[in-house]
C-alpha cells in the first residue's frame, strides 16, 4: 500500500524512530499512529518516559494498510520493532484487535492490549478537534470551507464513522458518549459491491472510477418517472435519484452492458446519500447541531462529501451541515494511542501541533484532484508532548 | 315449498312430490366477468372471474350473450372481443333521482371505474365492476320494506352501486399486455353508469381516467392513442394517503405485524387511527406522515427501495423476475457476503454496544476481503444480502422519521413487500431493533395497490366515502390475470369460462400435488406444467382478494358491542383446531362434489365443473394449513364460507337443492299432525314441547348417514318424536324456565309477549318446518311478530329466504294463525297458494315476514347483515339463534341488546361422526341459552 512506502520514504532521508505505535485493525484496513521524536533529539525512545519536565518533539505518523495485507503491517511493525523498547504491548482497536491478537503474538511476540472501539474512536475525535487548528471542514458544491471549533462550545456533537459499516456516536463530552446508530451500509458495502460488479482491484480504484462516471444510466431519477417532469408539489427535482439502480430494472442491459464507472458512481451516491440522509435524522433525534464524519469510506474524496453534505442539506433542509475530519480514518488509531498517556501521564495534551506535510513527492494518489492531495499528505503532524 | 325435477341420484324415496313449480334458476351475476380469456400474442391474460357473494338472488337473469346491446362504443373498442356488459349497468329505478346535468357530454367526472397507478415497476389497476340489478318487483321485499319502513330515499342523490373492485397488476416494462386487458374489458369505456351519456362521449372519444403514478404523465400520449382515452392525473401522495385511509377504514383486518414469521393482525380503531406513517415502498421509498383525511406530509423518503433491489440483483444475479429473486433470498446465507460483527471481532460479540456476532456489520463486507469474482457466489446469498440490507434501511429511517414526528403506528406498503415473509421480517426486525421494542411495524394486505386505490378514489361521486366496513365483503376467489405462456398452436377456439376455471384450480398455487391434466377428464387442455418462477406471485396474488361492495350491508343493530364483537367461536389460529376442521372439510369433499353434480343433473359439464370446484378448494385449503393467515385473519366461519364461495365460483348455485326439496316435501306432509298434537297440549307443555321440538327438528340434518337410516325406518313424526324424546330436561345449562315465566307470567306476574322476535333459521326441512315454524306460530299466537330470518344465498342445506315464502304458503294450507300472519306479513301474495278470498281478515294478525340476512354462508358475521335484517332488527326484543353455524361455530358468545335464545344440537353423533370437535365438553352441553 502506497503509505508504507511514503513512511520508507521519510525513512530513507531520516530513519524514523518510533516510540509509540498503536492500531486501528478494522474489517478491512489496519490504521497505525505512531510518535517519531524529532531526530537527533533523543536517541533512546526509552527516555521518553524519563523526561518529565520538558516537552518531547516529534511527530505522530499516520499510515494504513488493507487488513487482507497484513502481513505488510506485520513486516513494517517488526522492522521497527526495536525501537519499542522492551515491553512489547501495543495498543490496539477495531474488531482485528481480538481477531489477529493470536497471530500478532506468534509472529511478532508482542501482545495487543485491546481498547474499546468507541473509546477510541471519540477520544481520537476530540483530540482531533481540540488539538488540530483547521481539522474540521465543511464541503458543499465542491467548496471546502475550514470550522474553527470553540473547544469551550464543542459538545454535544454526532461522530459518524464510516468504516466497513457506519457507527453514529453521540459524544457529550471526553470519554462521555453513547453509540446512539448505525448502519450496515458502508465502506463495506461500496467496496464489496463495487468489487463484484465492477472487478475493481482496490478500493481507491473504485473510488477513483466513480470520478468519471453518470449516474443517471443506472438510477431512476425522478424525471424517469414523471417524463422529464419535477415533481415540484413535494419538492423533487426531475434529477433527484428516485430509485438507485432503478434503470437496471427496465432495460434489458446485462452487467457488462453497463460502464463500471457509472455503476461505481451510482453505488457511491447511494450509500453516501444514504449514511448522510440516516446521521441526519439521528442528529435530530438527538438534538446535535453538528455531525462529524470521520472513517476511511470518505477518503477525502471530494464526490463522497458533496453527496453526503448535500443529502444532510437536503434533508435538514440547509439547517444541517456536514462537517469533516481531516485525518477522518485515524480516529480510532489517534484513540488507542491517546490510552498510553492515560494512566501514567494524566491528562497529558498534545497540543501546539503543527502539520507537517509530507514531500510532496512521497504522494503517489496523482489521480485525486489537488484538493484531495492536500488533505491526503497530512500524513503526520509536529507536535510536543508534555506532561501536565 | 319448492321442488325442481327429479333429483337424479338421491331419488324421492316414497315421498310424494304434491306440487311442481318451476323455480327460476337462481342468477348469479358472474357471467361479465367469466370472460373468456383473451389471446395476445401467445399470453394468455385471465380475467379474474368472480362470484357475487352476497344478495344476488333474484329471477329473470339472462345470459350475457342476450344483454350486449353496445352500450360503450369507444372509437377503438375490437368489436369482435367480448365486452363488459355495461348494459346493465343502466340506472333504471334510480335514474330519476340523479342530478340532470349529467346528460351533459362533456360530463367526465362520473362515477368510472377504472383507475391506474403507473409506477416505475410496475403498473396497478383498481376496477370496479357492478353487481347485476336485483329484480324490483320482489313483492316480498316490497311488504317487507313498507312494513320495516325502509324507505326508498337514498341518503344520496345518486346511487350507490352494489360491485366489486378488483385489484390487478402488469409490469411497466410490458404496458401493452396492460393495455389489450383494459380493451378486453372494455375498462375505458365511461363510467358504470355511464348509460346515460356515453353515447355523447364516444362520439368525442373523450373518456377520461384516472390516473396516478410517474407513468400517468409519460404514458399519457401511449394510452391516448392506443385507447382514445385521457389520463387525469392524480397526485401521487394524494393517492396514496387516500388509498391507505380507505383500507385502513374499510377493511378489517387489512394491517398486520410479521414478527418472526408470524402474521398478527391489528385491530386499527378508526377515531384512533391518525397520526401515522406511511412508508409507500415502490421503486423508491416515500415517507407520509398521514394527520387526516388528505391532510398529510411527505416527510422523508429514500432512494433504496424496490428499484435497487431488483436493479442491483439483476446486475447480481441474472434473475429475469423481481418475484424469482425474492424467491431466491429464501434459500440463501448472508454471512458469506455481509461482513457481521462476529467475522470482525474474531467470532464474538460486541457486548458493549449490545451487537450479536451475528449482526450485520457491514453488508457486501465480506466481498470485500476474499479473492472471489462474482461468479464465486451464490445467487442465493446475494439476494439475500441485498435483500436484508434494503429492508433494515428502510425500516431503520422509517422508524427514525416516526420518532421525530412522535408517529405511533408506521405502515409500510408498496409492491416491494409483495407479502414476502423474509422482506416483512426485516423491516419489522429493523423497526423493533432500532426502537428497542417500543415500535412495530405494520403491513397493508393491498400494500401494492394504495395508489391505484387512492386514484379510484379520486372519481367524484363514487360514494366509497363514507362506505363503511361492513359494507365490503372480500373474496378470495378472483384472482389477478396470470400471464402465462402458453403454445400457439392451440386450437383456435377460445377459452372457455370452464377452462379458466380449471385453470383456477391449477394456478392456486399449494403445495399439494395437482392431479395432471390427464387425470382430469379434460382432455386436449393444457395444463401448465411448470409454475416455476410465478410460483411466488401467484401465491402472493392470492392474498389481495375481490373486494365486493355491497352498500346495503349493515351492522346488525341489536349487538350488545359491535367494537369487540368476533362471530367466531373456533379460532383457527390454534393449528391443531385448523387441522381438525381441514380433516372434515377434506373428508367430506368427495361428497360434497358428488351432491353439487348431481344438482346441476349430472351431466359432463357438472362433472368437469365439480373435479375443478374439488381441486380450487384443497388448494385453498392447502394453503391455509400452510399459511393461515393468508386470505386474512381465519376463523371457522370463513373457512366454511370459503367453501361455499367456491361452490358458487364454480357456478353450483344450489348444491342441496334436491335434499333441501325432499325434505321440504317430507316435513310438511306432517306437520298438520304435529299441529294437531300440540294444540292438544296445555301452554306450558306446549311452550316446553316446542323448545324441544326446535332442537329435536335440528337433527334433520343433511350430512347424517343416522339421518338418512332414520328415514328409512320410521315415519318423519316418528322420528321426530324418537329425538324429542332424547331431549328431556333438564339441559345442562337449562334457561327454559326463564324464558317460560316471560311467555307464560309466574304467580301474579301477567306475561309479557315480545313486541318483535327474529327467527333466524337454518336447516331446510324438519328444522325449519317441524322445528322454527311452530315455534314461530306460537309467538304469532301470543301478539309477537314473528320476523324469519334465512340466508341470501344457499349455503349447504341452509333454506334460504327466497324458499321460506313458499314453504311458508304451503305450512299455511294447514293452519289459520300462519295463514293470516303470512298475508298480514306479505308472504301470500306471490305465492300461489292464495286461493280462498273469502276468509281473509289479516288485520287481525301480526305479521310473519321473511327477510334476507345479507350471508350465503352456514355461519353468520352480525356485522354484515341486510339492511332488511337491520331495519327489523331495530324494533326486535327477542332474538331466537339456531344451530349449528349461527349459534354455535359463530355467536356463541355473542351479547345482544334485546333478550336471545341461542339453541344448537346436543349432538355429536350424527354429524361428523368419530370427530368430537374441541368445544364438545364446553358447549354441545349446553343446548338452550337464553339471556335477557
């Protein structure tokens, strides 16, 4: 996977030296977040905990990796192993931290000290929207507009992460949240239908054919029904999608009669429309102004969030806005990384954190508008640690 | 009296027929829609063919053939195809009372009857076909109503129509199949009663539908110039939220719960029925949140409806029907394709947050992570992915949008449900999961047919409005034109109504085997060989029955609580009670058949018509063994009405009439005996004697081989001496003395003879003439009037009340009191028994009359009685229920205003014998009940 080799990359000019590495090991991509302190600094990572008094500098990486490879992630954690020290428990999350505990253990040795999902997921939420100026964004009609956050005002908010599936958690406040929805009909979902209809070999290849496709060969919109028509009295447009895949019905178009751009594009917008359309309602229910998106479905792709901003528009008639994260498919690894700060260090912040992007060169995703790219490199962040 | 020609296979034994009269073959108006089914293009499109149920009795029916004058000429009506028969739909007495400005030509808003919803699937069609005009000059009727004081005037200044509405679906992508079938039938001629302007229309071909739907406005142009007709498009929603209100008001039992597999109906108490949703499932998913009549909002919807199901499972699996995917889902696993939360957390639970490892975690999850094509999956499997994932969708924002709108009830329909257990469950499952138990969903048994509805429902002056439930009897025996493939080399000639009906027997999909063509006696028709891929859409058809509108119907006044009330004793939920009664309706088919033959003489067509009647019916009864819940919610009584809709569907009008008729014979031939010994009698013996005599009578029963012995042995009063003998008191719930105080008086209280008393009889023969008629004279003889209450239409030996005058007459030969009472009441004057003018003093007497009780059914539902039964109920104060199915399978725990005397059969050994039904113990033992 391309991040491995943007973290060789870094490696090649600087060898990183990782002191701290925890997982997100997902239903289909392992996320890490690891510490490298600023080099030359402190060689031995095990001074990490000694010093005390000052701030340790460094920067927290970010890679992933396909739960299907993870060997890769195997390889990568071993090769760097040696400078975890001697006490070889990482922090892990997501359902793959019981379901590969035994094979971490009898490749590596290291035992994965399993944190709750949700935990993590909130806790690497707040972080992010506490610590990181400009995390969060908005994105209608192809413009991206950064939200300052008033950390004083942040609370109560709904964090939607769309992994495999979709997870819809009221967070009131740190550690203080409910998992509130859900759906089945995620990442998962357009990754795994996707791939049966369209033989697309990876995710993004998916994603990335969506970018050229119509959605209106397949989807029956509303103008289909009403002969080109509005059906103006309820408010629907001639071009609203009245029945996603609906077109297949009619014509007598086999599989591969049918573009797999087009069919990745209609795929996206119904599952997009769709997670958007059910945190909206649920964000109503609850009484939260404002939705968060986060996880790996959204990738930064331009097309998912104007198709989830406007369904949550739509549907909350403009009072709504979805807002995403930036570094939205490390929530959950950012979370069980925070857990080892949590007993020893009390309520340690990292804050002051200062992003970094990456050599531009490192970014391989050449296919994703300049936008996209943008958001793709903060692949790590500068930041000092301190202890309270 | 009545008596036909010789009985061919029963034969009179020695009882000598006094009398001939040849009685007019009952009509049943069915004969417009037995069509013969149209050939098109090597489809076969079947018109439903339905009965009459209820109140179509009557004289002077003709073929159809005789009353086809072209009454709709539409510009581009075929004019060899057969035509619905409009012509009878003339208004004839009611014509003067419609407003005159109807005559106008351009007059388009009259009552049509035909309404479609033009989906994006698929295409609905409501059509309204009429009940044949009643004879107006029953005489009967005519004394009955003047002395009910039934009027003639119409709350309406436009009539109702007595009809049915059948409820017809084609797929959009074959909207020419759609069109030939409206043209066949000739649906887009005017109105139903358009007699009086639709020769100005059709010279303008101006004929106007109704229409709702995407498709009203795309295919406005197709139909214009296939039918010359106009579409007048109705909002969708409107029809929608109209449709919904009209099922949810009219028909009981319409919504329903599937948990789990298991159907529950709800009882939806209409001034408690608003505020709710609609989830309208069709391509797409419409949210309405419903306040009131067409007062509504749509609040929500979604893009993932049936159109992606069916699209996306199309791309998926190759399947060439929506019907053979879901037939498809039934058979699969989703955990070889849906990620669940166990494959994610290494076989376990997430506990915390309350996820089963069986939980979808993320559906098509799992094609994600293994190297498998498309090809490496089960078709199977994948519907059922699809499936789940679409219905947990839509059940999970359905339910999210109640909850912001604080809507109790949600009620899904649309044609993506199409009754398919697996789809219900998942929405139901999704409802209950997200709201934690507190919510339920509900489904809409004609969940496929709210616009279509809603856009019949649009015609002005329809005079649905404010029809009531107990005006709407539904029938399951119209079934939706099947299109079937069939070879073109048939014989040129055209189907024949029997052929459908054969065919009817054979399409009723269950899972018994069909007996093969071969076996039928049939020879040269086809009878198809593979249901295959229909198999699903038949059997789902079957749940949306006929709905017959008859505006005369009326809850029957004198019920204690007609909210609360159940005709049903038996509730045939209790599988094994289903069982017993499959048992004894099964076994007792071969001689049902055999009696139906013989009363329509025997002959081949009788045979070919009793092997098809034979093989609906265990079909029917098969599928109700499978699914009980089918047709609706199933209690005994329509269970045994079914069978006599099905004789009826099969034109046996009158299956017993020969027993029925020697019985008669018998039974009068001794009753001046009787008379004579009870007028012996002091009152009291008499009045005790009497109550006895009426469940001694009931012995006479038709099924009973003990019966027939007796009747070899021994002289009818005999017998009938032999059986009251059998009845000495006391009874186990013996409430005769009760009764005897008020016809008698006790001590110083005088008594107290009833203003009016309902008789409502049964059995022809003993039953009614040695049984209820001297009964009934004995009322007459105290000042009560006397109000006979028989069926509309015959339903096993059941004397219906078109015999009762006759028999009456004859019983009156004998006797001054019924004499008397039988003119004052009206009975003489159409009988021709009225000879001796001399004697004539009716003004003295109280009236005996006959009324209909609106059912042709063994079992009577009080909630959809006549309005001649109701009219008469009004001023009763003695109600007198007899036998077996009206006091005892139905009304048994029934509670009436005015005082009742419910008498059934101590008696478990003459009929069905070596079966003791459950309720035996309970209830055999308690022959009299009389509450007051």
């Amino acid at each position: 996977m391309d991040c491995l080799r943007e973290i060789e990359t870094d490696g090649n000019s600087n060898p990183i030296q990782i002191s701290r590495l925890a997982l997100d090991i997902g239903g289909s991509l392992i996320k890490l977040v690891y510490f490298s302190r600023d080099s030359g600094d402190h060689e031995d990572p095990l001074n990490d905990s000694v010093r005390i008094s000052n701030g340790v500098n460094g920067r927290l990486h970010f890679a992933k990796f396909e739960t299907t490879n993870i060997n890769d992630c195997l390889q990568f954690i071993s090769a760097n192993k040696l400078f975890f020290g001697v006490t070889i428990h990482l922090k892990a999350t997501g359902g793959g931290a019981y379901k590969f505990s035994d094979l971490f253990k009898e490749k590596l040795g290291i035992s994965l000290e399993k944190e709750d999902e949700m935990d993590c997921l909130v806790t690497g939420a707040n972080f992010l929207l506490k610590a990181v100026n400009h995390e969060a964004f908005t994105y209608l009609n192809g413009q991206k507009e950064f939200v300052q956050i008033d950390h004083n005002d942040l609370y109560p908010y709904l964090l939607v992460n769309i992994g495999s599936g979709v997870s819809m958690i009221k967070v009131d406040g740190d550690g203080k949240f409910e998992r509130v929805s859900g759906t089945s009909v995620g990442g998962g979902t357009f990754w795994g239908l996707g791939k049966l209809l369209t033989k697309c070999q990876s995710f993004d290849e998916l994603l990335e054919l969506s970018q050229r496709g119509n959605n209106r060969v397949l989807d029956m919109l509303v103008g289909d029904i009403y002969g080109g028509m509005d059906y103006s009295k309820i408010g629907l447009s001639s071009t609203a999608i009245a029945s996603s895949f609906g077109r297949a019905i009619s014509n007598s178009n086999e599989l591969h009669d049918y573009k797999p751009e087009d069919v990745s594009r209609s795929l996206l917008r119904m599952i997009s429309n769709n997670i958007g359309q059910i945190s909206y309602l649920n964000a109503l229910q609850f009484g939260l102004k404002r939705i968060f998106f986060g996880g790996f479905f959204t990738r930064g792709h331009s097309y998912t969030m104007d198709t989830i901003s406007v369904a949550v528009h739509f549907w909350s008639k403009g009072e709504a806005k979805a807002m995403f994260l930036r570094h939205e498919g490390f929530l959950g690894a950012l979370g069980a990384f925070m857990s080892y700060e949590r007993h020893s260090l009390g309520d340690l912040m990292v804050n002051q954190s200062v992003q970094i992007p990456v050599d531009a060169s490192s970014s391989t995703d050449t296919n994703y508008n300049p936008l996209e790219r943008d958001l793709n490199e903060t692949e790590s962040m500068q930041c000092s640690v301190y202890q309270a | 009296m009545a008596s036909l020609k010789e009985d061919p296979i029963l034969g009179i034994d020695g009882i000598t027929i006094k009398e001939e009269f040849e009685i007019a073959k009952p009509v049943i108006d069915k004969l417009r829609e037995d069509r013969p089914a149209l050939e098109t293009e090597g489809t076969v499109i079947k018109g439903e063919s339905v009965i009459d149920k209820v109140i179509e009795e009557g004289s002077g029916g003709q073929g159809e053939r005789d009353m086809v004058p072209p009454t709709c000429t539409s510009i581009h009506r075929s004019g060899s195809r057969p035509q619905l028969d409009l012509s009878k739909a003339a208004i004839e007495g009611n014509f003067e009372e419609r407003d005159p400005t109807i005559l106008l030509p351009n007059q388009s808003d009259d009552i049509s009857h035909l309404a479609l919803d033009i989906g994006g699937s698929l295409i609905k069609l409501v059509y309204f076909s009429r009940h044949q005009d009643r004879p107006t000059n029953d005489k009967r009727k005519k004394t009955v109503k003047e002395r009910l004081g039934l009027s003639n005037g119409n709350r309406r200044s436009y009539p109702i129509l007595g009809g049915r509405l059948h409820f017809v679906k084609f797929e959009t992508s074959k909207i020419n199949e759609c069109l030939d079938f409206i043209s066949s039938k000739q649906l887009h001629c005017g109105g139903v009663d358009s007699h009086s302007w639709h020769s100005d229309t059709s010279s303008n071909g101006n004929a106007v539908i109704k229409a709702t739907g995407g498709g009203a406005y795309k295919y406005a142009d197709l139909l214009k110039e296939r039918l010359g007709v106009s579409l007048d498009k109705e909002d969708e929603m409107d029809c929608l939220v109209a449709g919904a209100n009209f099922l949810l008001k009219a028909i009981r039992h319409e919504a329903f719960t599937h948990m789990e597999g298991q159907k529950e109906f709800v009882q939806i108490d209409q001034n408690d029925m608003f505020p709710y949703l609609l989830v309208n499932i069709g391509s797409g998913v419409s949210m309405i949140k419903v306040d009131g009549d067409g007062k509504f909002e749509r609040v929500s919807g979604t893009n993932v409806g049936g159109g992606t199901y069916w699209g996306l499972g199309r791309l998926l699996t190759k399947c060439k029907s929506f019907d053979e995917l879901l037939e498809l889902s039934q058979r699969g696993d989703n955990g070889t394709i849906d990620m669940l939360v166990g494959d994610i957390y290494g076989g376990m639970d997430y506990n915390k947050i309350g996820l089963s490892a069986s939980t979808i975690a993320s559906s098509f999850g799992k094609a994600i992570s293994e190297k498998k094509e498309l090809t490496n999956y089960r078709p199977e499997d994948i519907s059922l992915s699809l499936l789940r994932m679409i219905s947990y969708n839509i059940g999970q924002i359905s339910y999210l949008n109640a909850l912001r709108f604080g809507l109790k009830r949600i009620f899904f329909g649309g044609f993506f449900i199409r009754g398919h257990a697996y789809t219900m469950d998942a929405i139901s499952f999704a409802v209950h999961f997200w709201s934690k138990g507190e919510a339920q969903a509900m489904f809409l048994r004609h969940e496929g047919f709210l616009g279509a509805l809603g856009a019949f429902m649009s015609y002005e002056k329809h005079g649905l409005d404010d029809l009531m439930v107990h005006q709407l009897v539904e029938s399951y025996l119209g079934l939706h034109p099947v299109k079937r493939k069939r070879k073109r080399k048939r014989k040129r000639k055209r189907i024949s109504w029997m052929e459908k009906f054969v065919q009817k027997g054979t399409e009723i999909t269950a899972p018994v085997p069909m007996a093969s063509s071969g076996t039928t006696g049939l020879g040269g028709f086809e009878v198809p060989s593979s249901k295959g891929g229909t198999l699903r859409s038949d059997a789902s058809a079957l749940n949306v029955g006929v709905l017959h509108l008859v505006p005369t119907l009326e809850v029957f006044p004198q019920l204690a609580d007609p909210k609360m009330y159940e005709p049903n004793t038996i509730d045939l939920a209790d599988h094994s009670e289903l069982e017993y009664w499959f048992t004894v309706l099964s076994d007792h088919l071969p001689d049902l058949v055999d009696k139906a033959v013989a009363s329509e003489g025997g002959t081949d067509d009788s045979k070919r018509r009793g092997d098809a009647f034979a093989r609906a019916f265990s079909a029917h009864l098969a599928r109700l063994m499978e699914e009980p819940a089918a047709y609706g919610k199933l209690g005994l009584a329509n269970l045994l009405e079914l069978r006599e809709e099905c004789l009826r569907e099969f034109q046996f009008v009158d299956a017993y009439r020969s027993i029925k008729q020697r019985e008669n014979e018998a039974s009068l031939a001794v009753l001046p005996d009787l008379l004579v010994e009870l007028d012996s009698m002091t009152e009291e013996t008499r009045l005790l004697t009497l109550i006895e005599g009426v469940l001694a009578a009931n012995i006479f029963d038709w099924g009973s081989r003990a019966c027939v012995e007796l009747y070899h042995k021994g002289t009818i009063i005999e017998i009938y001496r032999m059986s009251r003998n059998k009845m000495q008191r006391p009874w186990r719930v013996d409430d005769f003395d009760a009764f005897k105080e008020r016809m008698l008086g006790s001590g110083d209280k005088k008594p107290c003879p009833h203003k009016r008393a309902l008789l409502f009889v049964d059995n022809s023969g003993a039953d009614v003439i040695l049984g209820m008629l001297p009964l009934a004279r004995e009322l007459l003889r105290h000042g009560t009037e006397v109000v006979l209450v028989a069926n509309s239409l015959p339903a096993l030996n059941d004397v219906t009340a078109m015999e009762l005058p006759d028999i009456v007459a004859e019983a009156a030969k004998h006797c001054d009191i019924l004499r008397r009472a039988a003119e004052a009441g009206g009975l003489l004057v159409d009988a021709m028994i009225n000879t001796s003018d001399g004697s004539k003093d009716n003004s003295s007497s109280v009236p005996l009359m006959v009324v209909e009780n609106g059912c042709g059914s063994p079992c009577i539902d009080l909630r959809q009685v006549s309005s001649e039964l109701a009219a008469a109920a009004k001023d009763a104060d003695l109600i007198v229920l007899e036998g077996m199915g009206r006091a005892l399978h139905t009304n048994f725990n029934t509670r009436f205003k005015c005082e009742a005397l419910k008498r059934c059969r101590r008696n478990s050994n003459l009929r069905n014998e070596g079966h003791i039904p459950r309720l035996e113990l309970k209830i055999y033992s308690l022959p009299v009940v009389y509450n007051s």
